[in-house]
C-alpha cells in the first residue's frame, strides 16, 4: 500500500511507540498491525493513495454475511489484539467497525513474498482487489517496494479482461474452488474449472499391470488432502526430523498408488525439500528440489514465480555445492520468468545479476 511521508511517519511513530510500551511482549498478529496502519493511514492522510486511485479501503468487499463461526472468533481475537497493542496510541472505531475492518483486509489482502517465496507480510491494494480471479490468468501481481506492479503473462488484446489469480495453481479442480471458497466465497467458474482439462494430468497414478480401481484412487486423495491439512497443523510443533519422517512416510504411502507427477506427492516432496533445507542438508533438499523442477514446468502456467522461486532455491543450493555450471543455469532460468513477472529493472534482478557475477 502506497503511502504519503507524512502517513508513513505517523505510523511509524504508532508502532514505535506500542514496542517501546509492550517490549519483549509485543507480539500483534499480521493482520491486527496492519489494520492499525490502516487506521492510522485514514487519520494522517487527507488525499487518496496511489493504490485507491478507484477505489476507497472502505469501500472495499467484506463478506461479512459468509463469514463462519471459526473465522469469526479469529477475527474477535485480533480485534482483541488490536485494542491490547494499539488502544492508547491510537484512536479505534467501535467493535462492529473494526470487525469489517478485519473482514474487508482478511478477503481483500495480498501475501507479500519474498523472490523465493518466503513469506514477508501483508498488504492491501484496493485497486488491485478489484481485478476478478482465474485459474488461466492474463496478468501476475508482483511487488516493488510499496507498490503492487501488474504485468501480463500472455498475449492480450485492447478489451480483453485483466484476470489474476488468488490462489496457488498446482492443484486440481475441487481443491482449488474449495480454497476460493473458504477464502473469497466464490466458485470459479472460468474455462478450466468447467472442462478439468488438466486435473487427470495433475492426479495422475503409476502405471500398473492391473489398473487401478477409482474406489482406491478416491481413497488416496482423501488420504493426501488429510495429510496436506495435519503438516500444516503440525508444522509448528513437531520437530524438523519428525517432519521430514512424516512427509517421507505419506510419499511412500501414496507412491504406491500415484505417480511422481501426481500434485499430492509434489506437494510433499515440496514440504521435504523445505526441511530439508531447514535442516541444513543441501543434498537431500537437492534431490527433492530436481523431481520436483521437472513437474513444475509442465503443471504450473507460464511465467509462474513458483517454478522461478524453486530455480532459485535449486540455482543457489548448486552453487553452495560449487556446482557452478548447473547453478548458473538454474538461476539464468529463474531470471528469464522473473524479467516478464517482475519486470528487467526489478531490484530482485539487479541483486540476482550480481549474484551471478560475483560466482
């Protein structure tokens, strides 16, 4: 979200001073310091931002009618946060106010990550929330600094609607309109969710002498999706060894039944590989990261920052290994979708050029 200095200031100052008074207890959720900057925001600045050129933060959507009895008591905690961080530094509306609040940033917020994906913060960009999903997007969202940039990924004609996508793209069908609805309350109705066209390709089983029956394969993605939903539970409390055993024990489980390529079994090697890499062993999070490479390309759409981000990883894992010439390639390939996704000026390509000079 664009602000002006004087509003920058005005919020620095706010969550300087609520540090200063909690110390080593400050500890407000994402959501409830960014909505705190927002209300600030609404206070110092008199003009619209350059991310509310059409639309107002207050205007925005919060599907507030939808919202379930879990996502309510969430939101009832950060408000209770907000009051307990923020209350004497800052001037907040009444409790029905601030519940849409929370409910406008929790359906309308961009995920701000890092050029590997590691998760940085929140944001909100009214303008941009305005622009309608697909799960075969025109354009891709990507972020300098403060602002939101949009850029197409494919050819586009004057009157051709502006399309963007809320969601990871890995997945099947149902598991992608599952997601939008829990978290945007809609069904995407676009031309891939009618026909499937890919979800055989992205649920795809080992080839067997018998064929495997449909009972057994329903099974499996009913076991994958439970599995995919504990890691994420557990994630904060088991230990790094014990997760990698789990994820190791659910690829073996499923392998017996689906294919490499099979999205479920990509996404736990992904979660491996991201242990592994926690864990400091660049050899296994290699070998994770090469099956994985080789799916991405062929599942993801193009110019996706999830295949750039795993070049990444993989190109800066080789080069660690003084695996140069693979490395190299690795992150030359990465460069070539981050130059269209985030534009050649980009200080994520500046930083990435010289990188590679210095090898």
């Amino acid at each position: 979200m664009l602000l002006h200095e004087k509003a920058d200031w005005a919020m620095h100052k706010l969550e300087c001073s609520a540090m200063t008074a909690f110390g080593e207890n400050w500890c407000p959720s994402e959501m409830a310091r960014l909505v705190a900057r927002i209300l600030a925001k609404k206070k110092t600045q008199k003009e619209r931002s350059a991310s509310e050129k059409i639309l107002l933060i207050e205007d925005i959507q919060s599907h507030e009618e939808d919202v379930d009895n879990e996502k309510r008591e969430m939101t009832e905690l950060d408000v209770a946060g907000l009051h307990r961080y923020f209350s004497k530094h800052l001037d907040l509306p009444d409790h029905k106010d601030l519940l849409t609040v929370f409910s406008q940033v929790a359906c309308n917020g961009f995920t701000i990550e890092d050029d590997e994906l590691s998760h940085m913060g929140t944001a909100i960009y009214p303008d941009v929330a305005l622009i309608n999903h697909s799960c075969l997007p025109s354009v891709i969202v990507t972020y300098n600094g403060t602002s939101a940039e949009i850029r197409a990924v494919k050819d586009m004609k004057p009157g051709d609607e502006v399309l963007i996508s809320y969601i990871d793209l890995l997945y099947p069908t149902d598991d992608r309109n599952n997601r939008l609805r829990e978290s945007y309350y809609f069904t995407c109705e676009c031309q891939e969710c009618k026909s499937k066209s890919k979800d055989k390709v992205k649920l795809k089983v080992r080839k067997q002498s018998d064929p495997i029956e449909q009972d057994v394969i329903n099974n499996m993605v009913r076991y994958a999706r439970k599995t995919i939903r504990e890691f994420r539970a557990l994630k904060t409390v088991k230990t790094p060894s014990e997760l990698l055993e789990m994820c190791e024990q659910s690829l073996e489980e499923m392998g017996a039944i689906f294919d490499d390529s099979n999205v479920y079994m990509l996404h736990m090697m992904y979660q491996a590989m991201g242990v592994c890499l926690y864990m400091q062993d660049p050899d296994r999070a290699i070998a994770y990261g090469e099956k994985i490479i080789k799916f991405y390309n062929k599942l993801y759409p193009p110019y996706s920052l999830n295949v750039s981000s795993l070049y990444l990883k993989l190109g800066r894992l080789y080069m660690l290994m003084d695996r140069h010439s693979v490395g190299i390639s690795a992150l030359k390939k990465a460069m070539a979708i981050m130059e269209v996704a985030h534009g050649k000026d980009h200080f994520y390509l500046k930083e990435l050029r010289k990188e590679m000079a210095q090898k």
